[in-house]
C-alpha cells in the first residue's frame, strides 16, 4: 500500500508542478568601479586611494548594494558582480546584499568584464569614470596610467566603450551607468538610450560635486529599476569584426615593448595597433598592453 500511495502523490506533486507558469528568468551582471563612486575624488588609477581608500571601499559596496537591490526589485532572479577596480580586492564581500555572488581578484583574463557569459540578459556599470584625455571627467583614465588613448574601430572609447562591446559580443545590452556626467555622456556615445545614474558632478579630474552617499544609491536602486523595466528597448552593442585595437601610450618606452608582440605594429612614436577576428581576444590582449607592460 505503501508504494501506491507515494506514487500517487508523486503524481499529484508532477500536475500542480506542470501547471505552475514558468519563472521568467532575469541575470543580471554588475561591474563595479571605483572612480565614480559619490564622494571619491583622489586616488591613484591602480588601486588605493590613500588614506581615503578604506572609505573608498564601503562608498564602492553601498553603491554596489544599491544596484542589487535595484536589480531583484526590477525580478532579477541571479546576480553576479564582479569588482573591476585596480586590485580587483576592493568590495567588501560581507558587506554586499546576500543575494549577489562577487568575482574579485586577479589575475582575470576578461578584467573588468569577467564572469559574464551568454546567458545574462542584462549588464550594468557602477562607479565608471570618463575616458583618458577628458578635460573634466573626475579621475579620468584608460584602463590605466599609461594610456592616452584608446580607439577601437576608429573611435575612441573609455572602459565604458571597450566593456559594453564585450557585452554586445555575449548578446547582452549595458542597460545603466552610474558616474559623473562626463562617463554618462561618454557612454551615451555608443548606447544613446542607457539610463543613467549621476551621482556627482565633476569639476575637474580631481575635484566634485557629490550626491551624499544616501542620495546616491537611491539615484542608482531607481535607474537600475528604470533600466531593466524596459530591458525590450535595448539593444547589444556589437562591435564589428575584425576589430582594430589602437592604444596610444603615455610614454614612447611602452610603445617599444608592446610592438614587440606578433599581430602588434606601431603606427607612431606613442601608438600601437593590431586586429582581432575575434573581438574578446583582442581585449585580453588591450587588458595586457596596459595593465601588465612595463618599460623598465
Ligand atoms: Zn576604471
């Protein structure tokens, strides 16, 4: 009697299964920098802020935090940040919303970018900052110190660029961006209709004015919640193959070391060039250029 009665609520358990509608599934990945975070202002490019960067580390985390919940507010069903500043050590993993699982550290071949695969439908940038060479955007930068400029394709792009083309490949669009008003307009270049979070408005590349923190992360939980509540109005950014990577150096040194890698050729004294039938290759190797070349 036994084994009747269990297969019987086996099957009662399989009917109320089948008929539950299906659980529309929504990932969302978040890359998390630092230099757009509200309040910061110093620092150098590749890590620490100084004496501020312990308080660097919890302003980076709330913001995160405020991007989680914005994310499961929206029905986010998964959600995976990766820490894409310098050390890639910065967030504060027992601080951050238990709902989101953290990439941190390095070395990671897809940097700021890894973890995301094609089964994400959503990519959201935190804390991004304007591109090397911008008058006003604060702590403005490439990748790294030691790049002036980057163009791909010919146009010349920031961290917010050369990432949403990393998300376009995997078929998922970059639906917000928090920041100054430099990185929001500089990534609008190439994503007209991402929703934007301004948290402080940049003066110059070492000075703000900041949303208080508290204000911020209502600014950003609000976009991310706009941003994925229109998910069908985007589109992922995709770059055209082969993709020609140009980096202009800081120093000419650097030049001389990066020419020495095959596919790489110089074009002038500070500039390198090469192409990428596929574009996530070439990005692993622009992550080289100019996070790992030394000149000394
Ligand atoms: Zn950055």
């Amino acid at each position: 009697m036994k084994p009747i009665f269990a297969l019987l609520c086996l099957c009662g358990l399989a009917a109320v299964v089948v008929a539950q509608p299906q659980a529309q599934k929504l990932k969302v990945f978040i890359s998390v920098d630092m230099e757009g975070v509200s309040g910061v202002v110093t620092g150098d490019q590749t890590g620490a802020g100084g004496a501020d960067y312990n308080r660097f580390r919890r302003l980076m985390t709330e913001e995160a935090n405020a991007a989680i919940r914005g994310a499961f507010g929206a029905g986010a069903t998964e959600v995976v940040v990766n820490d894409s500043h310098g050390s890639m050590r910065n967030l504060l993993i027992e601080e951050l919303d238990n709902r989101a699982q953290l990439i941190s550290s390095n070395i990671k071949p897809m940097g700021m970018m890894q973890g995301l695969d094609p089964s994400f439908d959503a990519v959201i940038f935190i804390g991004y900052h304007a591109k090397a060479g911008s008058a006003v955007g604060v702590l403005a930068h490439t990748g790294s110190g030691t790049v002036a400029d980057l163009r791909i394709n010919g146009r010349s792009v920031g961290e917010a660029g050369m990432n949403m083309y990393v998300a376009g490949v995997f078929g998922a669009p970059v639906v917000m961006i928090s920041g100054d008003q430099e990185a929001i307009a500089q990534a609008r270049e190439l994503a007209p209709n991402i929703e934007g979070a301004q948290v402080k408005e940049a003066i110059a590349t070492t000075a703000a004015r900041s949303l208080h923190p508290e204000v911020a992360r209502e600014r950003i939980r609000d976009a991310t919640v706009r941003a994925l509540k229109r998910l069908p109005e985007f589109k992922p950014v995709k770059p055209a193959t082969p993709a020609t990577f140009e980096v202009k150096f800081s120093q000419t040194a650097l030049a001389d070391v990066a020419e020495q890698i095959p596919t790489v050729k110089r074009v002038d004294a500070q500039t390198v060039s090469y192409q990428a039938g596929d574009y996530l290759q070439g990005y692993r190797l622009l992550r080289v250029l100019y996070r790992y070349l030394r000149a000394d």
